[in-house]
C-alpha cells in the first residue's frame, strides 16, 4: 500500500481533510498527516518511509529527499512551488507539481479585503475612500490575476494590466481589462498596484523605488505575491520620502518590524500568509494534489510537472 504524507505547517482545514483522505483512500493508498511540526527533523522522521507527499508553503530542500527513499513525487498544494528544491528533486528522480489556479479566487479576495482594511482606515471610525472610479494595475495577469480583475470591475474600478509573457493582452481583453505596453507605463497610470509575480531570479527585487515612485498620489501597493520580489531598502525609502504611499502584504516582509514602527497607518502585513487560508481553497488545492498523486501512479500522468 502506498503511503501519502500531507506535512503542513499551517494545517488544511478539516473539511478539506477528510476529502483528501477520501481521494487517497478510494485509490486503496494510506494518508499520513504531519501538522504543525516544529523542527525539520519532525519532516525527516515522517518522510522516510512514504510514497508521496503534500505540502504547502514547507521547506523540502536536500534534507527531506536524501531522508526519502521511496518518494516518487511532491505536490505542491498552491501554485507557487519555490519553497521546493527542484534541482534536488531531479537529482532524486522525484517529479514535482503543482496545483496551478485552485487557490486563486481565495488570493483575489484577500486583495479587497486587505484593500477596504486599509482605505477605511483599520475600521477607527475615521473617514475612509471608496474603490469606485480608482485606477487598479495587476502586474502579472495570471490565475489571481484574472480574479482580481474579475472582482475589481464589481467594484465599478477602472482596471489596467501588465504581463511580460505574450499573448495575454487578449486574455485581459476578456475579463474588461485595459493592457499596458510597459511596466513602467502601469506604475505611471494606477494609484493601486497588485503585484502577482512568482519569485524567479528576474522578478526577485524588481519591485524597485524607479516603479514606485512613479505611482499617483495617495499610491497602494499590495503583494500577495512573493516577498522576495520586492526591494525593501527601496521600499522603505520610498515611504520615508512619500507620506501619502501605502503598503499591504500577505507576505511579510524582512523589515516588517520597521515598517510597523515607523508607519504604523501606512502599513499592514498579515500574522502569517492568508492568501488560501479559506475552507474552499484548502479543499480546492488539496483535493487536487491528491487526485494528481494517484493519477501519477495509476496511469504515470504528470500534466502538472514543474521540474525537468
């Protein structure tokens, strides 16, 4: 019988529980749980013997596959998978995936929420600013993105977007989404910027004070995003220098701490990454790992392979 571990730091939601262990039960394969563990050698331990394994945003570097004989593939619950080592992985002959466009809607709501948070002032009581007739830049038209777009254009927004891949200016067109030919023409244009690009060695840091500092008066920035990707000492200068700019993230940055101290109503970063912390998403992403796991190993299919 094959053994499936699902090792999450931040647990799937119950329901989202029993309907992965139905998936890898119905196959006839046993599911493993690791929650909440506190050292990588927890992970070493429960690894050694599975077939498979489920994560989320976990670290699986060297360490787990020289301590995982038997695995024959990773999956990635979410869309982003840099928390993986996929060099490691081919090396180990482990095919990697992930579950691309399950979290998305979860992702693209939190935008909003993190955005009315900030515009009606925390909920103090004081007076806030509305989302009709403001200007909205998706950098990076992907799965969120399309989202994103989709939820802004309820809030009677005007939206623009920007992508360096080709052929999304048709996609954008569908969802009432005005593209952009430049990066810097997207920064130019939006008084609110959603940033929705993975963390790859050309977007790592790209986030930097020449976009910035080109937004309109009374800028949002938003990252639910990738922490790395952008440049925090630029960031920070950035509001230092501008009193009416504003940044939100479900990814917390390095210099969270600082960002609190200095600009305590200019600031706000979630306690952890929230992005697809909702019951459908935790079951959406799940259940998904867990049918691309025993379709792996029933018929070899590996649609959503990430590594070479």
């Amino acid at each position: 019988m094959k053994k499936i571990l699902i090792a999450t730091d931040k647990p799937f939601a119950l329901t989202a529980k029993n309907l992965i262990s139905q998936v890898i039960e119905n196959a006839g394969y046993e599911a493993l749980y690791l929650e909440k563990y506190t050292s990588q050698e927890e992970f070493h331990v429960a690894v050694n013997s599975v077939d498979a394994l489920i994560v989320r945003s976990d670290i699986v570097d060297a360490s787990i596959f020289e301590n995982a004989p038997n695995l024959k593939i990773v999956v990635r619950a979410g869309a982003g998978y840099d928390n993986i080592d996929l060099d490691c992985a081919t090396k180990h002959h482990v095919c990697v995936m992930n579950t691309p466009g399950q979290n998305s809607n979860a992702v693209g709501e939190l935008v909003f929420g993190l955005l009315i948070y900030s515009m009606r002032n925390y909920f103090n009581g004081a007076v806030g600013k509305e989302l009709k007739d403001r200007t909205l830049g998706i950098h990076a038209f992907g799965n969120v993105g399309k989202c994103v777009a989709r939820i802004a254009k309820g809030f009677g927004m005007k939206v623009y977007g920007y992508d360096a891949l080709p052929g999304k200016d048709k996609e954008m067109a569908c969802f009432g989404v005005e593209p952009l030919d430049s990066i810097e023409e997207l920064y130019n244009l939006c008084e609110i910027v959603s940033l929705h690009l993975p963390a790859t060695e050309l977007t790592k840091q790209s986030i930097n004070a020449n976009l910035l500092n080109r937004m309109p008066h009374d800028a949002i920035l938003i990252n639910t995003a990738r922490q790395e990707i952008i440049d925090e000492q630029d960031l920070l200068s950035v509001m230092r220098m501008r009193n009416d700019f504003v940044f939100l993230a479900d990814t917390k940055p390095v210099i969270d701490e600082q960002l609190k101290k200095e600009f305590p109503s200019r600031y706000f970063a979630t306690l952890k990454k929230m992005g697809a912390q909702t019951e459908e998403a935790n079951a959406n992403a799940g259940v998904a790992a867990a049918t691309q796991i025993v379709s792996f190993f029933e018929t070899g299919d590996e649609h959503f392979r990430v590594n070479l």
